[in-house]
C-alpha cells in the first residue's frame, strides 16, 4: 500500500511539474510586428558559430532574408524576447519557427514556401 501512495505521490508531483512548465503559445503577431513582414527572418549574434553556417546556408541557396541580432538591435532583442528564444540561430519561415542550426528542416520549409530559388533545388 505504501509503494502504491508514494508512486500516486511521484505522478502527481510529474503531472504538476509538466503543468507549470507548459509554455503559452507565441503571439505571432506581436512577434511579427516586431520583425516586420518579411517571409524570411533570422535572429543571430555576432559570436554565434551557428548563426555564421546559416547565414552562408541561406546565401549560398539565394534566401533573401531579413537579420536581426538580438544583442545589438532592440528588434531582435524584443523579439526574442517574445519567442521565449532559447538561444540563437532562430529562423523565421512564415510562421514557422527553427530554433539551432537544423538546415536540412529550414530547406525543406523553404522550398515547401516557395521561397528556395529554382536554381537552389
């Protein structure tokens, strides 16, 4: 009976935790009136090694994109803010969201936006 209680204990406690930890779902909209409309946007920092492989990523495959840096420009700070961002890269596609450095996802949303350039298939 003990064993019972303390594993009703153990899940209730799991169950409670879970609960406050679930996340409201991000205000597209405020996030993108930060932003602005364009279909591309990436939040990076200078130092960020990743930021650098896919900014060349999305250079190289002909990606226009807007960039904010989220230590440097009070956008990219607010948005970040806003998307609860747990570090960076982050890469707006539309209402798409790619946290980390994930290029063969960001492609295939890319291409499936229409915003790959033909040449970049």
């Amino acid at each position: 009976m003990r064993r019972l209680a303390l594993v009703l204990l153990i899940v209730a406690a799991v169950a409670a935790t879970a609960a406050c930890t679930r996340r409201a779902p991000v205000d597209q909209a405020a996030v993108r009136a930060v932003v602005g409309d364009d279909p591309v946007v990436l939040l990076s920092a200078t130092w960020c090694g990743y930021c650098r492989k896919l900014r060349a990523d999305l250079d190289r495959w002909g990606v226009r994109y807007r960039e904010y840096d989220v230590e440097e420009s009070p956008q990219g700070e607010r948005a970040a803010g806003l998307l609860r961002s747990p570090g960076v890269p982050v890469l707006l596609v539309g209402e798409r969201r790619f946290v980390g450095y994930v290029p063969q996802q960001i492609r295939q949303s890319l291409s499936e936006a229409g915003l790959l350039p033909a040449s970049a298939h």
